[in-house]
C-alpha cells in the first residue's frame, strides 16, 4: 500500500459548536440526538406505531435523501418535498417543578406544528424563521414527556431554489426562573465618536407570575482578554409582563471590529431577585461605526471601502440544507481567501452559526428577509427559465406572519457586529412577477431591464410596494434603529415610478448597472450599491470606477441546489466554489480583480474561431474574448492551438513553456481583466510569473501535463475541534508521478472503520444526478470530498477510499 503524506488542519480554532442558544436566557440543552422521523402523513400521531421509524439526530434533511427524478420541480433540484413526522421522548426532571420551560426551534422548513404530550403548542408556516413555544402548561415533571412535529412540505415548489425540507437546524430545551431575560431580550449597539465608545444597551425581562418582582440587573463588559472594562447596575420594578431597562456603558480607546482584526467583546448580563441570582446570558458585541454616503460610497470606521460582496443560500450540496458549522467556516473562509468581505443572506434568514462565523472572521453581512411578498413569483418547473412555470411559496401566510417573521429575524440577529444593513425584500419588484406598472408600455425609451411583457393592467398595481416597503421598515426600525435598511431592487426603472425606494435607506441595484449615473444624478440624496450582479469584469468597473457605487454582491459566492437547468442539472453552478468548497476559475479571476495578496492564476481551453457572422468575408475571423472560466488544464494533442489565460493582480506576466520563455512580459489588459496567449500545445510543464512594474517577481503558478490516473491521495484533511464535529477529508487522483489528474472522473468508494459515519461524498459536479446517499461517487476534475462525522465514542476513525485500477488511499482521523 502507497503511503502518503497528510496535511491535516484544525479547522476550527477559534469557535466552537454553541453551548448556548441564541434565545438569550435561561438554561438551554440541546435536544438534537435520538429522534424518531416519518415521510408521509398521520390520521392520528398520538396512536402511531412507531417501530418502525428512522432513527435520526438533527439537523436533518429528508429531502436531500430523497430520489432525484426528472418528474420533479427543476426550481427546487429534482428532490422531493412531502409531509413528515418527528417524535421524541425525554424526561423533565422533578426538581424542574416552578420552573418555565421551553422550546427552541432554530429553523423548520416549513408549515410546521409542534405538540408535546399531544397538545400543540404552535404552528410557524416560515421555514427559516426561529421561534419558540412555551411548553410549561403541558409538562408532566418527573415523566416522560413526548414531543411530535409535524412538517408540510407537500408544496414542495414553493421556492425559486432549494429550500429543504424538515427540522434542519437546532433544537433546544430551555428551563428558565418564571421571571427571566425575554426571549431575545438583550440588544447591544455600539456607538464611537472619535476615542469614546458608547455600548447602549437594552434589557427586557418577562414576568411570568402576578406578582411584581424587584430585580437588580447587572451588565459588565468584558474585553476580548476577559478583563472587565465597564459594569453598571440597574434597579427594576418587574410588572407581570414584559418590563424594560435601557443603560449604557462608556469605553475609552475601544478596539475597533474590523475585517481584518474582528475584535469581540462579551456584554454579561446577570438578573437577580431578593441578591440571587435568577437569570444571567452572555452577549457577543464589538464596537464599529458604518457611514453611508451618496457620494462617496461606504465606511467602516471612517475608512472608505468597497465592499466585495457574495450572494449565498444555505445548502451545501449532499448535505443540503443540514450544513454543519465546520462546513460553512472552511467554505467562510475560502470566500475571504478570495477577497469577498460581505455575505448578502439571500433571500432569507441563515442558521444563527453562520452570522456567529462572520463576526468572528471579520465578514460584513447584509440579513434578508423575503423574496415575496403579498404575491407569488414564477417557479420554474422543468428547467430555468423554460417551461411553464409554478405559482406555489410563502405569499399566502405574509399578511399574516410577514411582520412577526421580520420583527423575529431583527431581534434574534441584532447583536451580531458583522450586519450593516435589514433587507427586506428581493426582487419583489420584478416587473410583471408579479407587479405592473404603466411604465411598462409604450415605447419604453430608455428602459434597460427585462420584464414579462408590456405593461399588464389586470396584474397587482406596483403602486402597493411602497406602502408595505414602509411598514415592514417600521418594523425594522422598531426594533433595531441603529442600522440601515436596503431592499434588492429588480425592476428599479419600474420602482422609480413608487415611493418604494424612497423608502430605504440605502437602495440595493439587482443587474442594472447602466441605471448608476443616471439614477445618481436624478435621486442624488440615493445611497446606490449592487445588491446582485453578474460576475462580467464591466459590472465590477462599475462599482471601481464609481465611487458613488460602495460595492457589489456577486450572484454567487457558491454553486447551489434548485433554480436548476433541464434535467440533468443540480442547481444553479454560477458560483466562484462549488458545491464541494473548491474553487472554480471564475474564483480566481475574482480573486485577481479582489484580494491585495499578490496572485496569479493559468487556464486553458481550445483555441477555437468565433463564427462568421452572417453576410461576413467568408475570410473574416472574429477574436474569442478571454474567458473567466479556464481550466487549470495542460493535456491536448500536439499541435493544436490553445488559448492560455492568465488572472492575476501584477502588472504583467511571463508566460514559460517547458523552461523557455513565450515572447516577452504582457501587461495587465484592463479591457477584460485577463492576460491571455495563443499558442500550439506542448507537452510538458507550464508556467506563469507575474511582475510588477519593475519586473520583479511577485508570484508564480504552474500547471503540467499528466498521465494516466494511478492512485488515490489524501490532500487535505480538515479536521475540527468542535463536539460531534464534522471532518472535510480532500482526495486527489494523481498519476504515477503524483501529478493531478485534472481531466479524471473515476468512481470512487469510502468505507469508513471506527466510531464515525458519513455524511456525503460530494465532487461538485453540478450535472451529476446519480445517488448521493451511497458509499460510492465519480471524482469530478479529479477530485472529491468526504464528510465524516463521529458518533460520540472514543476510538480512532480509520476512512479508507479505493478505485478500480487505482491504488488505494487511507487516513486516520482521530
């Protein structure tokens, strides 16, 4: 057996999984292991026989396990939706007797009903908002208590991608005094004015009793060291009910958060009745300053930025919408790697996990909340943007959870430094899907966007957006009034005609960029940023050149599930990463247009003429623009023509084949963003130097031509330190010399030995629709990505992966 070297990273080195959830009091445990699961619906649940159910911890997707099929929705990948059922059974302790207790539910998708011991205590129709129920009126203390969820998918096209389906997120017990810190109850917001930071501070208290409590509550600010740098103490007269204390504490020359220095605080609040303590939570906070200008763009800390931003829905691939949080830090991480500084949530709220990452790594984050309001949006069912299309979603519980969810998603996410602006709403105003507007017809001089058709007189009237754009930011503000509020603007010519953008505080631009000069020239009081774009190297000169333009969110950061072409296709691969978490070379040629860390990057494809255009010389060849998305490949036939594309941030570049140099440096083309060469294939190892001006060597990739596949090798492994982590092990196919095997697609199985299991083999191939839930995946661009979980015993995790023809790879993982 070969053996290889591994090169093993502690991927998490700096946060670990929650001990605590986000409801911001009492004693919470979490209650992920040991439920029972059902796909298909119950006359009655309290009779059901379940024997024969699954056995399953949460997170849990079931319709990522689910059978692809081409009879199935294109806008949500091909899988499955349905209507499923949860149960679990645990005992409330005896001395648990006076106490409160609750239930958390950190994500459901969706219409979901929770009872325990067979009384509801709530439905939430929103799959990705949390909410909580208390449970106390039906707890039997000192028995066994039984919880059922009911969730109902069975809409399974209600969302233009892939949503999910089940209890994909947490779940907490919660105990707490009757009188306690309210759910969400703390809100910390920083203030800085030149050397003085001011942390404000609000503290609600529920009082679950009749009688009036006398509460001392006690904030103390702890420095990132632990050394406690401000405390203060308040008294409270606690009605039945919810009662509120505001205070603040003062801080000279506090550390700044920052991208690059993401400096945390902890904000200790401690509540006591009669000097006891009866309820106390820990805050993460920061101190920070945002400024929005019209003119001059964004500022963190009164540094002008650009912000290079992403787009991001919340699955990951095989794992679907159950992402463990040692997934989303690589995948973080890769983002920064490449240059992105913000995450735009799109279109909805993400796990608490991921807002907790970004603090921490120093990742500016815009939070939305919907895609749809009062109405519904076309849903592609046979491919995207083809066929006919859908009409289910989440528009007919909105006037009545529209608010509430709003409300739910600002308190719970309020506190994390890393979000700059509430957004609420996407594309809601796409013209024709569903709104109209007269605007529409005639002539239409002038009108850059594309809409269903002329203007449509039987459609809603685009006139009602602007009333629900200002009580939704009503609510917005209600609750956080320390930030700014932004919407994604689809139809911007249409929603200049309503008070919709006027509205906002900032208005966020979905793909129209030639509507920047223009709509800053005529609304010069208007805050412009491209809330979504194309990743064309135009769009970004738009926010470069612009300084009025504070940045852009690129759809998208990463390859994601649903919004599919026709059959086979997984999801929508516009990513920079794919699903697997390796970068795409549109990755790099980001990288070279975003990072200041000195890159370089070589892609290849065939040289092939452009067509002749009709009524053309027949002699006539047209020059093939450069393209952002070049393999990393060096394996053609002798002689053909190749075009070699080079990103990269120098000045120049040298192109070497095989040791000798092809012409002389090439300057950096700012046409198109990308240094790039014809010339006929050779053999061999091929390089690229970037130079800065002076010539100087400032960095250096290479690419090489290789054999047949010979073995299998561990890259990488990622390990974690959280409990119940996952491990990311990375194999390579290699030829005989070691060099990748780029152009590879062997099958490949892992078999795993100890106390671990898998959780996916993923290669990020977006068209490839086999089985995912197997021991078994074909490599794609040779290679491939296993997630393996341990099972909570102590042992060592032996994973072992083989291929026909191909010798063999192991690792241990302990």
């Amino acid at each position: 057996m070969r053996v290889f070297k591994l090169l093993t990273i502690a991927l998490l080195s700096i946060f670990t999984q929650p001990s605590f959830a986000q409801v911001s009091f009492g004693q919470p445990e979490l209650i992920n292991e040991g439920w029972l699961f059902q796909l298909g619906d119950l006359d009655d649940f309290t009779k059901a026989d379940r024997q024969r159910w699954q056995k399953v911890d949460l997170p849990h997707d079931w319709s990522v396990k689910g059978q692809l099929s081409p009879t199935l929705s294109s806008c949500t990948g091909y899988l499955p939706g349905g209507i499923g059922w949860y149960h679990k059974s645990l005992t409330i302790p005896q001395d648990k007797q006076g106490e409160k207790v609750y239930l958390y539910f950190e994500g459901v998708y969706n219409r979901s009903e929770v009872f325990l011991n067979g009384h509801s205590l709530g439905k939430r129709p929103n799959g990705y908002i949390s909410f909580m129920y208390d449970a106390t009126p039906y707890v039997e203390y000192g028995k066994e208590n039984v919880i059922d969820v009911r969730v109902d998918h069975s809409q399974s096209a209600d969302s233009r991608w892939y949503t999910g389906s089940g209890i994909y997120r947490h779940v907490w017990l919660v105990y707490a005094n009757p009188v306690h810190i309210s759910q969400w109850g703390v809100f910390a917001y920083p203030e800085v004015k030149k050397n003085q930071g001011t942390l404000h501070i609000e503290v609600e208290i529920s009082n679950g009793t009749s009688a009036n409590a006398n509460l001392t509550v006690i904030n103390e600010l702890l420095s990132p060291a632990g050394k406690s740098v401000g405390k203060n103490i308040k008294k409270l007269h606690a009605t039945a009910g919810q009662s509120k204390i505001t205070t603040a504490i003062k801080v000279n020359r506090p550390a700044l958060w920052d991208l690059d220095n993401p400096v945390l605080y902890t904000l200790k609040t401690t509540v006591l009745a009669d000097g006891k303590v009866i309820d106390e939570t820990s805050t993460r906070t920061g101190f920070r300053t945002f400024t929005f200008d019209p003119d001059k763009g964004f500022a963190l800390n009164g540094e002008w930025m650009k912000m290079k931003g992403v787009c991001i829905h919340h699955d990951a691939g095989v794992l679907g919408a159950a992402v463990p949080l040692d997934v989303w830090k690589r995948r973080l991480l890769i983002l920064k790697e490449i240059g992105c500084n913000a995450i735009r949530t799109s279109h909805n709220p993400q796990a608490p996990e991921l807002y907790d990452l970004c603090d921490e790594l120093g990742l500016l984050v815009l939070n939305e909340a919907y895609d749809e309001w009062e109405f519904p949006k076309r849903k592609w069912l046979e491919g995207w943007n083809v066929g006919t299309p859908g009409f289910q979603g989440a528009y007919d519980f909105f006037e009545e959870w529209g608010e509430k969810d709003l409300e739910d998603m600002v308190r719970r996410d309020r506190n994390h430094v890393s979000v700059f602006a509430w957004s609420i709403g996407n594309e809601v105003d796409y013209p024709n899907d569903p709104y109209s507007h007269p605007v529409l017809g005639g002539d239409r001089a002038g009108f850059t966007q594309a809409s269903y058709g002329g203007y449509n007189p039987d459609a809603p009237d685009a006139m009602r957006l602007g009333a629900i754009a200002k009580r939704l930011v009503a609510v917005v503000k209600k609750f956080d009034p320390s930030r700014v509020t932004t919407a994604g603007l689809a139809g911007v010519a249409m929603s200049n005609q309503t008070e919709y953008p006027g509205a906002l505080d900032i208005a966020g631009y979905n793909y129209t960029e030639s509507k920047y000069a223009e709509d800053h020239k005529t609304y010069p009081k208007r805050v412009i940023y491209g809330s979504e774009n194309g990743q064309g190297f135009a769009a970004w000169k738009a926010v470069r050149d612009n300084e009025y333009i504070f940045g852009q969110f690129l759809w998208t950061g990463l390859d994601y599930l649903g919004e599919a072409g026709r059959w086979p296709s997984r999801g929508l691969n516009t990513g920079m990463v794919n699903f697997a978490g390796f970068i795409k070379p549109r990755g790099y040629f980001r990288q070279s247009l975003w990072s200041d860390k000195p890159m370089a990057y070589l892609g290849t494809s065939l040289n092939m003429p452009m067509p002749i255009r009709p009524g053309a010389p027949a002699n006539q060849r047209r020059e093939r623009p450069p393209s952002m998305d070049a393999p990393s490949v060096w394996n053609y036939e002798d002689g053909q023509s190749v075009r070699v594309v080079c990103y990269t941030n120098a000045a120049k570049a040298q192109l070497i084949l095989n040791g000798k140099k092809i012409g002389t440096p090439k300057e950096y083309d700012d046409n198109t963003g990308i240094i790039y060469w014809d010339l006929p294939y050779e053999k061999g190892k091929l390089e690229v130097i970037g130079l800065d001006a002076g010539d100087q060597e400032v960095s250096r990739y290479a690419i090489q031509s290789s054999e047949q596949p010979y073995a299998l090798t561990v890259e990488t492994v990622l390990k974690s330190e959280c409990e119940n982590g996952v491990a990311q092990v990375i194999l390579q196919v290699v030829d005989e010399k070691g060099i990748p095997v780029v152009l590879s697609d062997n099958e490949v199985t892992c078999r795993i030995e100890g106390p671990a299991k898998l959780l996916g083999l993923e290669a990020g191939n977006n068209s490839d629709m086999t089985d995912y839930t197997d021991h078994a995946h074909r490599v794609y661009q040779g290679r491939l990505l296993a997630y393996i979980q341990p099972t909570g015993e102590a042992g060592t995790i032996k994973v072992r992966f083989t291929s026909p023809w191909l010798k063999p790879a192991e690792v241990v993982v302990r």
